[in-house]
C-alpha cells in the first residue's frame, strides 16, 4: 500500500511539470494552430538565467521568480521575432518553423556559452523528506503538486473569469467569430504566449530546483513528453493537456514500478511510446475533442 | 482515339519522370566528379554523405511531400534495417565475442552485402507496412505523433536491448563495401522512384488528399490507400539508405538515428520545398554542402558547432521567407508536362478542331458554354439508368438543434431539382448526409435500389454522386486540366461502366482550355466554380450536386451558367440537385424545386407553383404581422 502511494506521488509530481508544459502548448495550438516545439527551449533559457545569478550568490527565493519572468519574456520575444510572421500559414510550415527556434536555441547556448553541462546549487531543502503514517515523502513532490495545484487553479481562474481568458478560449474555436466580437488578435496572440511562457517557467523554477543544472539540450527530453501530453489530451482542449500531462506522469512511473525487471524493464521508455502510438491509432483526436468550426 | 491518348500520356509521364531523375543524377556526378578531382579521402566522405542524403530525402518526398504529413518516424526503419545488416553480415566468428547472447540463432548467420541488404531491407520494410495501417488512417497530427512515438519506441529498444544491440555502443565491424558504384546506384534509383510515384495513380492521389482530404473522397478517391502506399514506398527508400550507410562507415549505432539527425534531413527536404521532387533535391545539395561549409569554416575560426547554427538560420530564414522551400513548387517534371500539354494543342489545333465542336471555347470562356449543345457522344437518355435519388425523413441534429427535421426529396435520372431555402435551412447539411460527411440520426439515402445511408464519402462518389462545394474545395497547387484529369482518373477506375469523359471536352465546355495549365488557385472566382463543376462532372456521375454554384457571380455570369450546368450534366448524363440563393437562377434551371425550412420541406414543385406559394414567401420574408394591414 504505501509503495503504491508513494508511486502516486512520485507520478503526480513528474506529471505536474509536464502538465504545465503541456497546457501552454495546448493554449498556444488553440489560439494559432502552432504545435510550438520551442517551448520547452523557455526551461533552457530560464536555467541559463539561474546559472549565472546562483554563481552571484543569489538566494533561490529570487532565482525562482526570476525564472518564470524570463520564461514569460523568452515566449512572448519568439512570437515578435518568429511566429507572428508566419500566423496563418499552414500547420507544417509553423512547425518547422518552432523547430528552427529550437535548433537555432541549442545553437546558440553552444556557441555562445558552452557545449557542456553547467551545474550550480540546488535550494538546501529539495531531498528532505517527512513521514505521514508510516509513508516517506519527499518535500519536492509535495512542493511541486501544491505549485502546480495553485497554478492551474490560477489558470481555471483566468480563463473563466478574465476577459483575456474568455478571449483566449474564444479565439480556440473560432478566432474569425472572436475578431468580430472584438478580440484583437494580436493582443490575444501575444498574450497566450505569455500566459504560456509563465507556465513554463513554473514548470521550469520546478525542473530546475530539483536538478540545478543547464545545457543546451536541456528542453528536449521535456519538450517531447510535453507535447505528447498536449495531443494525448487533444491539442487545444486545456483540461485534456493537464489529464494529458498527469497520465503520462504516472504512467511512466508505474510502467517503472511494475514492469519485471531485466530487459521488459530496461524498455520502459519504449513502452509508453508504444502505448502512445496505440492511443492515437484508437483516437487520432486524442482523448478530449475540441470542436471545429470549419465548414463545408 | 481515347486509348491512344491514353498510352501516349503514360509514356509521356514516365519519358518525363527518366529526363528529370536523369538531369539531377547527371548534375550530381558533374559535381561530385569536379570536387573529387582534387583534395584527398575526406571530399569523398562528402560525396557518399550526399548520395545517402539524396535517397532518404528522396525517400521523405515520397511520403511526407505527397501526402503532406510530416513524419518524424522515418529515421526509425533506416536504424532498423542497418541493424539489420549488422547483424546479418557481421562474420560469425565475430559475433560470438561482441554479442555472446545474441537471441534468435543469429549469432551463425552470415550473409553477403547483397543478401544481408536484401534482408534487411525487407524486414524493415514489412515492419513499416504493418505500422502503416495505422499511421495512413490516422493522418494529420495523429499520423505525425504516431511517427515520433515509434522513433522513440524503436530508439529505446536499440538502446537497451543490449543482447541484439550492445545498446549505446553500437554494432562495428560491419564488411565494408570498397566503392561508392551501390550508393550511386541507389541515388539513381531513388530518384527515379520519387519521380514515378509521382506520376501513379497513388501519386497523384495523394498529392489531391493533401491538397483538400474533403474534395478527393467526394471524387472517389479513399484517402487510405494512397497514403499508405506512399509510406512503404517511401520507408523502403529510406531503409535502403540505412542499409547501404553502415555498410559504408562499418559501424551503426543510435546517435546516427535521433531526431536530431532527423530534424536535419527535414530540413533538407523542407528548404528546396518539399511538394515536388526538384525541391527536395535542391534541398539536400543545398543542406548538405552549406552544413559541410559551414564544418569546414567553424573549424578554421575554433567556432564550435556552427553547422548547428547553419541549420537553424537557414531552416528560419526560409520558413519565414519563402514557406513553400526556394523552388516551392517549380519542378523540373512539371515543367516537362506543361511543355508537352502546351505542344500537343498547338498540334491539335492546326490542322483543325480536336473533338470537332469546341475550338472557340478557347477565346470566349464564359458563353461559350451555351453553343456547345448536344454535339457529340452521349446523350442525355444514355445514363446506365442506376435509379432515382431518393432522401427519406433524414434528421441531423447538432447539439440541442436540429439542423434537419424529417428532410425528404427525390431527384430522377437526368432531371435537374432546385433546392431552395433561407439561411440555416439545412440545405448543405442535406447535401453532406447524402455524401456522407454528415452522419444521420435517422432516415435513409437511396441511389435507386443501393442504401447510400452509411457508406463513407468515397463510395457514395464511386456509387455516382459528384458535387462541388459552397467554399471551394479545388486541389489547389495541381494544373487546373490535373483537378478534372484526377476525377477522370478515379472514374476510369471506380466507375468503369460508364462511359468516360474526356478531359479536354470538359474543360472546353468549361472555357477553361487557355488556362489549362495554371495552378487552380490562381483562376478568379468564377473559373473556380467552373473548374469545380467540370471536375464534378468528370466522375461521370448519375447526379451532380451543385453547392452555390452562382454564388459571387454577377446577373450575367449566373445566367450563362444555366445553360453550362445544363450543357455539362446532358454531356454526362447526369441529373442535378443545386442549392442557389439566385431564386432567378433556379427558377430558370429547375425542372423541380424543393423549398427547405427549418430542416423541413415545406413545399415542392414546378417552378411556377412554388413562386406562388405563401410558405415560401413567409419562409423567405417573414410572416406579415397580424397588426400590420395587408
């Protein structure tokens, strides 16, 4: 019973960041129809900034604000530069173009900074553990579920209540009918890129605390899991991302736990991607549908 | 006549798709011949880097190009093929020292290069076809996520199935061919295959799937086949590629297959312009020697990783700039074709008309339609006489709403009905039950004695409803004579009981000859509409369904189209069912008129009667107000 809750934990607490991830992918698709393969280059930029301000002895309660107000820039500068010039292009051509960023990113971090790994402190607390009835946790599981918690309720709160989130939720179906209401799509547009950026950089500022460390590459292992959360849960849908990026949070720990040992073991990895594929095959639209205002 | 143009066209495409591999294959050995010609092993490393490029890039167009889905997946079966010549070809006395555990009995195998090749190739091939189903009926973004999870898969696997693969490390000690004449030789072939599939019917289905997936099952095409098709093509191509590379370097081992890798050779296909087989060439030179530059120049300056760099400006620049690739769709076959159509008519018209009764067509597009008449051929009492179409108390609903309410109506061979109705009547919801893209919650669709109520698009337009759309659906980057050759095509194939249409008659009729070989999306509005009737009209279908076809269209337009809507479904022998807001054009076209309100019928009959009837008034205009004196 109590591994079987500490697995709970140890998945919620990996599917937390990647439901972040997922949701600002997931808001971004709904507002452009951009699949964003740059988005998890904003934890990259968000670790470089805490390298070179913890080599300045600055304390994480301002490093990790910090991380999300250069993840909400970073997001908001790549549409300026890059994507509102291609906004409305067809599906393929935007995605390529989150691509060059991407590489164009690594790139850069390598040139200009290092090819190599940059460690540096993680907060003192992150390993501490506590005990409740007779269950372990660990205070960064717990830290990172209750971040998240708050930070989607946020989100609920936003997109519900705010004009921009109604106009952010507005433009996902229909971004012609949200024109003519009065949305401006810019303003819109730009927005969704922040609000994405800040999630990923509370994704980020929880990535980083628990493995303090920056390389170019840093976004790539959580840009996949991120978007296959995103269009496991239906690209557009923002409750689908969240169940999205939980489920593959949890999922990957229990294949973890309860695969035998040896080789079925050591093929984890190839197994959630083999229930991926499975997935889209059973449900090419993913597991929450948004509806679409094409017509015929 | 017919069949003869026929086989003269075959050849003409596979003369063009040999002319077009044989250029690029000839400006690849020039170039190659002239860098090799000095400097030592290393620019021969470039070489042999450029010719395995060619054929996976070659291999990518086929795919991703035709189809336009984007596939991460493909890297995945040229990794599983050259494991498979490593395994396959590595001597057995080898084996027992680097894979002691090695499953299967394989550790006795030994093949030569051609058989392990073989082999692998196969395997791989097999492997892909099965993982094809899924990913050719998925399509879109699905297919693409699908693509990534199985590189993922595949990659993991690799990495830790370490009793077949010695996992990160890799396989080495693969025999090493001596000469570069097998990669030259693939190069070639690839090239040659990109440019044939191309030209056949998966082809060209494809390409139409991916111009409009809507339009190509409403002429019949079944989006399924032809994506598949070009998957295994393509995954064959790029397996060939990974089985000839590690027999090349000796070794193979994961990094030579992650996304990175595969990001790199999108790139490739994406920048010279991924929709026709000139760009993706281009593409590859281009990619490649600017990488290898871009090496060279990094390493002289101690700037590391500016290949890395490279890639991501190029790769933004064009994005940014240029979408469709630097060629975007130039292409050396399709220069070929217009060529060859351009002359072909020159011909033809010289020594006098070509079917006898529509030479001037060509100089007065829109009224010519009018004096075509009956001339040639079938005639309007030649339909194979497949029965009425018959609606029955359809109900759709979406939501709480319903968009239609027990609709019913019934259309006979060769008779032309007018569907009227306001706004939100429910008269293109009607139009997409009968062809299938609207399911019904209850009611039945007849073409005579066959129940059409659950067919998918693609049979009910292979059964012999054609019809076009309220907003457009042409293919839009094919030739406008290609969009009416395509339905000609599937009627060819799915309805060879009837009579097939020539192309140039239809778009003679339609007075689209002159512009034949534009791209249909540069036409203005109203030979849009024309094209899109001719192409309708190619399926040989027993009715036409008209969307809208005056929509946008001035008085006069509207009313030469009567005759042309008329003129073209007697040249086919078909019946019509058009939806107007003209009221004067359908009153002018329509033997019949159904009015439709509220998903109900609320009144039908000859035009006369239905100008006359109050329903359709009040329908219209409102009911007049009890207070309000009349």
């Amino acid at each position: 019973m109590s591994t079987f809750v500490q697995t709970i934990v140890d998945g919620l607490g990996r599917g937390s960041t990647y439901a972040l991830l997922a949701l600002g992918i997931s808001v971004i698709f709904g507002v452009m129809h951009l699949v964003n393969f740059a988005h998890a280059e904003l934890i990259t930029v968000g670790a470089y900034l805490a390298y070179f301000l913890s080599t300045r002895d600055i304390n994480w309660w301002v490093l990790a604000p910090a991380i999300v107000v250069s993840a909400v820039v970073a997001s908001v500068a790549t549409e300026r530069i890059a994507f509102r010039w291609v906004r409305g292009s067809s599906p393929f051509t935007m995605l390529l173009t989150s691509f060059a960023l991407e590489r164009l990113s690594h790139a850069l971090w390598q040139v200009f900074v290092s090819p190599t790994k940059k460690s540096f402190a993680g907060p003192a607390w992150v390993f501490d553990t506590f005990e409740v009835g007779g269950i372990r946790f660990e205070w960064m599981d717990v830290a990172t579920i209750a971040v998240t918690a708050l930070v989607l309720a946020l989100t609920a709160f936003v997109f519900r209540r705010t004009l921009f989130g109604i106009a952010v939720r507005a433009a996902s179906e229909d971004f012609d009918a949200a024109r003519l209401m009065g949305a401006r799509a810019n303003r819109v547009i730009a927005g969704a890129f922040a609000f994405a950026g800040f999630l990923a950089g509370v994704a980020a500022a929880l990535i980083l605390m628990r493995s303090p460390s920056a390389e170019p590459a840093l976004g790539s292992d959580y840009l996949i899991k991120a978007v296959v959360a995103a269009i496991i849960g239906g690209l557009g849908s923002f409750t689908g991302a969240v169940a999205g990026g939980l489920a593959l949070g949890l999922a990957e720990v229990m294949l973890r736990g309860y695969l035998p040992e040896g080789v079925w073991e050591r093929l984890t990895d190839a197994f959630v991607f083999a229930l991926i594929a499975a997935l889209f095959i059973v449900r090419p639209q993913g597991l929450f549908t948004v509806r679409s205002a094409e017509r015929v | 006549m017919p069949s003869s143009g026929l086989s003269a066209e075959r050849a003409e495409r596979l003369g063009r798709s040999a002319i077009a591999s044989g250029a690029m294959f000839a400006v690849t050995v020039v170039a190659a011949t002239v860098y090799t010609s000095s400097g030592g092993a290393a620019r021969d490393l470039l070489v042999q880097e450029l010719l395995v490029n060619i054929v996976i890039v070659m291999g990518l167009q086929v795919f991703i190009g035709s189809t336009g889905i984007l596939s991460f997946g493909h890297l995945a079966f040229a990794q599983i093929a050259a494991y498979g010549v490593a395994l396959t070809a590595i001597p057995a006395a080898t084996k027992v020292g680097t894979l002691p555990d090695i499953p299967f009995g394989l550790g006795d195998v030994e093949l030569g290069p051609v058989g392990a090749t073989v082999v692998a190739v196969v395997a791989a091939t097999i492997l892909g076809a099965v993982i094809g189903v899924a990913i050719a009926r998925a399509g879109g973004l699905a297919a693409t996520m699908i693509t990534l999870a199985v590189l993922f898969a595949v990659d993991q696997v690799v990495k830790n199935w370490q009793e077949m693969t010695r996992g990160a490390g890799g396989l080495s000690s693969v025999p090493r061919l001596t000469t570069n004449t097998w990669l030259w030789l693939a190069a070639l072939v690839a090239l040659l295959v990109a440019h044939v599939f191309r030209e056949t019917r998966a082809g060209r289905f494809a390409v139409a799937a991916r111009d409009d997936e809507i339009a190509a099952p409403a002429i019949g095409i079944n989006v399924f086949w032809p994506r598949w098709t070009a998957w295994v093509v393509s995954v064959a191509l790029v397996a060939l590629a990974g089985a000839l590379r590690v027999q090349m370097i000796g070794s193979t081992n994961p990094k030579q297959y992650t996304l990175d890798v595969g990001i790199l050779l999108l790139a490739m296909l994406v920048v010279g312009g991924m929709r026709t087989v000139s760009g993706a060439f281009v593409g590859t030179a281009v990619i490649t020697i600017g990488n290898e530059a871009a090496r060279q120049i990094g390493d002289t300056h101690e700037i590391e990783r500016l290949p890395e760099l490279f890639l991501g400006v190029a790769l933004l620049i064009v994005m940014l700039l240029r979408p469709g690739g630097l060629l975007g769709d130039a292409d050396i076959a399709a220069w070929l074709q217009r060529r060859w159509h351009r002359s072909r008519r020159r011909e033809a018209a010289s020594p006098g008309a070509l079917a006898g009764d529509e030479p001037a067509s060509d100089e007065a597009p829109a009224r010519s339609a009018a004096s075509s008449g009956t001339g040639s051929g079938w005639g309007a009492d030649s339909g194979s006489g497949s029965g009425a179409l018959v609606v029955r108390d359809v109900v759709v609903r979406f939501g709480g709403f319903r968009a239609l309410d027990g609709a019913a109506l019934r259309v006979r061979p060769g008779e032309i009905v007018g569907l009227i109705g306001p706004n939100g009547a429910g008269k293109t919801t009607l139009f997409n039950v009968v062809n299938g893209l609207v399911a019904e919650e209850s009611g039945t669709v007849m073409l005579g004695d066959r129940d059409l109520s659950h067919d998918p698009p693609h049979r009910i337009a292979r059964a012999g409803l054609a019809r076009t759309f309220q907003n457009l659906r042409l293919f839009g980057t094919q030739s406008v004579r290609e969009n009416v050759a395509l339905a000609a095509l599937a009627a060819r194939r799915y309805r060879p009981e009837r009579v097939t249409v020539e192309v140039d008659d239809l778009l003679a009729q339609a007075g689209l000859l002159a512009v034949a070989e534009r791209r249909a999306a540069t036409l203005d509005y109203g030979n849009q509409r024309r094209l899109e009737l001719a192409r309708a009209a190619a399926l040989s279908p027993e009715f036409l369904l008209l969307d809208e076809p005056t929509s946008g269209m001035s008085n006069a337009e509207s009313l030469a189209m009567v005759d042309h809507v008329r003129t073209t479904a007697r040249h086919v022998g078909a019946g019509v069912l058009v939806i107007d807001h003209d009221l004067a054009f359908v009153t002018r076209i329509s033997d019949h008129i159904v009015a439709l309100a509220e998903g109900r019928v609320i009144a039908e009959g000859t035009p006369d009667e239905i100008a006359d009837d109050h329903a359709v008034a009040e329908a219209y205009l409102g009911r007049r107000d009890a207070s309000t004196p009349p």
